[in-house]
C-alpha cells in the first residue's frame, strides 16, 4: 500500500507545473520573501552580490524511480525497508545453498518450491542426499520380553484347550452340602478369567476351596472355554 501512496503524491507533485515560489513563512534555514527582496535591492544599490533565494527541491521521475525501488524488497532495496515490509526488525535474506528464507534466527524451508529445488539440486545430489540419511539410521535389535514380577497365574488358555467337555457337564466330585454362595463369592472378582485363575491356582478343577465350581464341570462361575478352543480351529 506504500508505494502506491507515493506515486499519487508524486504525481499529485508533477501537475504543479509553476516555479518554484519560496516559502513565505519563517521555518528553520529560510527566511521569508518580503526580506529576501529587501536584502536583494539593497545589495545590488551597495555594489555586493545579491543572496540567493530559498528554493525547494525539484520533483523528478529518477528520484522517484530510486524511492520506488528502494521500497521494494524484491528489487533488493533497503534491507530496513525490507524488513519493516515483512513485519519485523530483522533484515530478510535468501540463502540459495541452504534452500531456506531466513528472517534473524528463524527459517522457513522452500523443499516445496519445485523451481528452487531444481535450481539448486540434481538427480545425483538427491542420491548423495539419501545416501547420507540412510547412513544415519539406527537399526534396533528387538529383545526379550522381561519377566513379569510375582508369582505367575495359571494359563487359562492352556487349560481351556487341554478340555473337551460342555460347561455344565460334571467331572469332578462336589459336596452336596455348599456352604458358600457361588454367585456371591463369583461377584468378587473383577472378570470370569479372574475367576478361573483363582479357581485353578487354589487346586482346582479337583478341588473346589472357594466354592465357585458348584457344578463340578471345572471352569469357575461363568467362565466359558469355547472361545478358546474356536480359535485353535
């Protein structure tokens, strides 16, 4: 928006096509046009050089031309200007080599410029590129997985598959006189796999110490091994 402010004045300027006429207000380095002619004839009765009159500077199409460039950083103009253009303190520059814009410490990569790319890089600098990166890489071998702390839980899976029979089909020997509620001691675990590691590590299917194979088919509570032995089909 600046440079076509300044071409309207300039122009605005141009039409003025009179003399230039001295300021006729006092200002700093001037002096008025009324003392200017005094001084004027007085001189030239004395026989002493007549002062020169205040004069402005004149308007020109190559001054205006220099400001204009000078205001345009893509003609490589003031680097102030440049960057008061940008929006910043910092001058802006181009860094072909780099492949980057750079405004003071921050940069702006121009990898997605297709011209500057190609200006700067050729099929065998790519391949000297890639070549570098892969050099860089880091292969990391893969590892054992660590034991898991504590006493191990029986395998639910192992166990499933190791059976053949229905649930609800007995095998195992159960008190007729059940002392516990199956479904509230079933309550307190978390899940039905919860329920079958219990049931296994406290000697079960055989036994069933925490009543919660009342039917005496091996799997505790709700616990169902069809799933299990599905998969393996």
């Amino acid at each position: 928006m600046r440079v076509p402010f300044v071409v309207a004045v300039a122009l605005g300027l141009a039409g003025c096509g009179g003399p230039t006429v001295p300021d006729s207000g006092a200002g700093a380095g001037f002096q008025d046009y009324s003392t200017y002619l005094h001084q004027r004839e007085a001189a030239l009765n004395s026989g002493a050089p007549a002062p020169i009159a205040p004069t402005t500077p004149e308007f020109s199409t190559q001054s205006l031309g220099a400001a204009i460039d000078a205001a345009d950083p893509a003609s490589g103009g003031d680097a102030a200007l440049a960057a008061e253009a940008s929006g910043g303190d910092a001058a802006v520059a181009v860094v072909p080599d780099a492949g980057a814009v750079v405004a003071g410490s921050a940069a702006i990569s121009d990898e997605q410029d297709f011209s500057a790319v190609a200006a700067r890089e050729t099929i065998e600098s790519d391949a000297e590129r890639l070549a570098r990166n892969r050099a860089q890489y880091q292969v990391i071998e893969p590892t054992a997985l660590p034991e898991r702390s504590g006493e191990a839980a029986p395998n639910i899976v192992q166990y499933a598959l190791s059976t053949s029979n229905p649930v609800g089909v007995p095998l195992y020997k159960r008190a007729s006189l059940q002392l516990t509620n199956a479904a509230a001691a079933c309550a307190r675990f978390s899940s039905p796999d919860r329920a079958q590691e219990a049931f296994l590590a406290s000697g079960g299917p055989d036994k069933d110490r925490k009543g919660i194979d009342p039917d005496g088919d091996g799997f505790a509570c709700s616990w169902d091994p069809t799933p299990f032995r599905a998969a393996m089909n």
